[in-house]
C-alpha cells in the first residue's frame, strides 16, 4: 500500500489499512514499554519511528514493534526528570 499521493503533493495521505497497521505497531511498542509510554515525548519519539520505517517500506509489524519499542525505552530512559538549567 503506503502513501495515497506517491509524488508526495499532499502530506500524509495514507490508506486507512495502512493507518490500521501503523496503529497496532504503536499500540504493540506502547504496550511493552509500560510506564515509559505515559510520557508525551516517548509517545511522539514511538510514532516517529513507526511512521519513518512505513515511509521507508519497513512494514513487518514484529520489526516496526522492535524498532519502536527501543527508540522507546532510550527516550525514557533519557528525559531529564526535571528541567535543565544552563550557565553562562
């Protein structure tokens, strides 16, 4: 399937089975992560990786999952707990 528009004149047009599939490869990673995904950024960093790799023609759903699943698990393991403070 992918992309409606493959000359990408409109953004992120997609068929609504891809949307499915997308979907279910960031339920699967959200799921696994836990407590991690109540985080907005670890949320966002999950369906970056999954909507790139669908893009790139990645599609296999346990290999979207994984993927996900670690770009997860590094962003949450890495958002500072509290903001940063520069000096300069």
């Amino acid at each position: 399937m992918g992309r409606l528009d493959p000359d990408f004149s409109a953004d992120g047009i997609y068929a609504g089975a891809d949307l499915n599939a997308m979907r279910k490869a960031f339920d699967a990673a959200c799921l696994q992560l836990g407590e991690l995904a109540e985080d907005r950024r670890v949320r966002q960093a999950v369906a970056l990786v999954v909507t790139q790799n669908y893009e790139l023609g990645l599609r296999q759903r346990a290999r979207l999952v994984a993927a996900a699943f670690e770009t997860g698990r590094t962003v949450g393991r890495d958002v500072p707990k509290r903001s940063l403070t520069f000096f300069g």
